[in-house]
C-alpha cells in the first residue's frame, strides 16, 4: 500500500509558492523526505518554515514552506498508514532513553517483517502498547518469535517494569542470545518497523491486510 501511494504521488501533487498557495496547520500535503516523497500533516508553520509529521512512516521534520507540495484528490484524505507504539514491560536504563537503544531496535528490525499483538489500546492520541517480535526466520523454528523487549533488555539498554519483574524468569537467554519465547495467544499482526525514535515510540505499518481499508485503498488507487 505504503508503495502503491508514492508510486502516485508525483502524479497529484502541486508545489506550493511563495506568492501562491498558502499552507495551514493540518493540512496533509506531500514532502521529499530523504529522496522520497511522502505524505505529512502540517503541525505549525513560522514564516518560510513548517514542522510536519510524516503519516505513512512515523516521524517529524521541518522544511521550507516551498519544498511543499499540495495533494488533490482523496490521497489527502486518506488515513495515514503508520502506527505509533511503545513496547511493552520496559523502560530506560536512566531517566531517559539512549540513542543507542532507538539505533539497536531500528537495525534489529531493518528489512526483517515483525509479528505484533497489541496489549493496550489508549486514547487517539497515546501510542499502542504492544509486544513485538522478529518474525521467526532462518534458524528460529517457526513455533518460537524473538521478543524485541527482551532483546533490549538483554543488549542493557533496557530494563524490566517492576510489575515485570515478578514474572520474568531468572535465566532468560540462551548462548548469548535472547530466549526464543513461545508463540502467545491472541490476535497477532503482520508489521514493518518504518520509523524508531525510541522503544517507547515506535512506528510501525501493518502489511497484508484484508479488509475493508485495504479494499478501499485498492480502488482508489486503480482510481488515480
């Protein structure tokens, strides 16, 4: 989906000028972003400059307000695709997060298609809580997942909630590796790690879905 929708942006954008159109707070509009054109929400804009929050990958940035472009059509309609989560049981070795947690989880998960089960759902606003893993790969038995926090956790850059700690088995890791955890119950879904800020701020997009949404995105795209 996430390709079908830059594969048409070029297509129905229109730059936004100085002594032309005006950009506003909310808008969605489309951005090059690292080489790619991607879509984003407008969240303030000073002067020539506007901060927006990337919809399909997760993230923010801040680009000149003529390096926008405006999307016709229902492309800025269209619910963004990304997903913001925070990994369950864990939190900073410190008062805050490391760099280097974000850069371990960012390359643990690059290319490599995750298995998340949602164990907490907030407010709109607040991101899900989840417990993601590695979808088991080559050497990794198809009945176990590698647990993302344990491997935080494991790696030091992370420790247990202490309403973890009671469960949390003494001896959790193998040959210097994480523990492969059994398979759990409950609805799972199929994801890609598009963006990491942080464990507690992870972004994430949902790959083969079936339903509606997917139908709709589908059409509209044979559409345009």
């Amino acid at each position: 989906v996430s390709e079908n929708i830059r594969a048409h942006l070029d297509s129905q954008v229109k730059r936004f000028q100085p002594d032309g159109l005006e950009v506003s707070v909310g808008q969605i509009i489309a951005v090059n972003c690292r080489g790619i054109l991607t879509r984003a929400r407008v969240d303030s804009v000073q002067e020539t400059r506007a901060s927006v929050t990337y919809i399909d990958r997760g993230g923010s940035g801040q680009h000149p307000v003529d390096q926008l472009s405006q999307l016709s059509g229902q492309l800025s309609t269209l619910q963004g695709l990304a997903h913001r989560c925070s990994l369950e049981g864990i939190s900073p070795t410190g008062s805050s997060w490391r760099t280097e947690a974000g850069l371990a989880l960012s390359k643990a998960t690059h290319q490599s298609p995750c298995l998340m089960t949602v164990k907490k759902r907030s407010c709109s606003n607040s991101p899900l809580t989840v417990a993601l893993y590695l979808q088991p790969g080559e050497g990794v038995p198809k009945d176990h997942k590698c647990c993302l926090a344990e491997f935080l956790v494991y790696k030091e850059l992370a420790v247990w909630n202490h309403e973890e700690l009671g469960s949390a088995s003494a001896s959790r890791y193998q040959k210097g590796y994480l523990k492969l955890a059994p398979a759990r119950q409950g609805s799972e879904y199929k994801v890609i790690v598009a963006h990491v800020e942080n464990p507690s701020c992870v972004f994430v997009q949902l790959v083969g879905g079936k339903g509606g949404y997917a139908k709709y995105i589908s059409k509209l795209i044979d559409e345009v």
